[in-house]
C-alpha cells in the first residue's frame, strides 16, 4: 500500500490471492474501515485470475483498477479477473491499462454494458499519463 495526501495506491505485484485478502482484512482493521478506500488498485500479476479472487475484491472500497501488461506472455488479463472485479465492486470502474492489445481492446466495446469503463493509450503508444 502506497499512501500519500490521502491517497491510497495498492500495488498488487505478485501477491497470492489469499494472502492479499487476509492482509487488506489486517489493513480495514488498522485504519478504521471494514472496506478500506483504494483510490487505485494494481492489478496482481497483470490481471491473472489466478492472483485475484473474489474475496480481494470485496475486502476494499476501490472503483480504479491498473492493468500492466502486453499480454504477449500469459494472454492476460484474465476475463475472470476482470469479471471479479466488476461484480465485486461497489458501482461503476475503470480500468487503466498501459497496452491497447488482443487482452484488453475488446473491453472497450465490452465494457460499458457490464459497468466498466477502460481506457487505453492513443493508437501507436504505450502507456498512459
């Protein structure tokens, strides 16, 4: 977690579902919040259903999501973990992710009929500011 000016940043990395649920549970707890408030969430291992339940999801008050990948390697992200995402979440999100690619590009059209907005860099870039 990366907190600046009351801004909460989770970085998910690598984390295993499981644990990243039993610590966001520790961090509500430490801060005074059931749901803690994330302004924005790193999806863990580029998006891999496999790093993110349902369980995580629904431990935070969160509605902006990063997506950091290409897809090339392991197809991600995972349409389960964008799905967990989206049913698990408290309205409408976003998704932030750095690469326009097979993975992501369909959601733009996709998304907006499940209650998700993503935004992509400009044709013929990477990354977003």
């Amino acid at each position: 977690m990366f907190e600046f000016d009351d801004k909460r940043v989770l970085l998910g990395a690598d984390a295993h579902a499981d644990v990243l649920a039993a610590n966001l549970t520790r961090y509500g707890t430490m801060v005074g919040e059931p749901q803690p408030r994330i302004d924005v969430f790193k999806l863990p291992h580029h998006g891999s259903g496999a790093n993110l339940s349902s369980g995580v999801v629904s431990a935070i008050n969160c509605r902006r999501y990063l997506i950091s990948t290409n897809g090339d390697n392991y197809d991600h992200p995972d349409d389960t973990a964008i799905a967990r995402v989206v049913l698990g979440s408290p309205g409408a999100v976003t998704f932030y992710c750095n690469y326009d690619s097979p993975r992501t590009g369909p959601w733009v059209v996709r998304g907006p009929a499940v209650g998700a907005t993503f935004k992509l860099p400009k044709p013929g870039k990477s990354g977003l500011r």
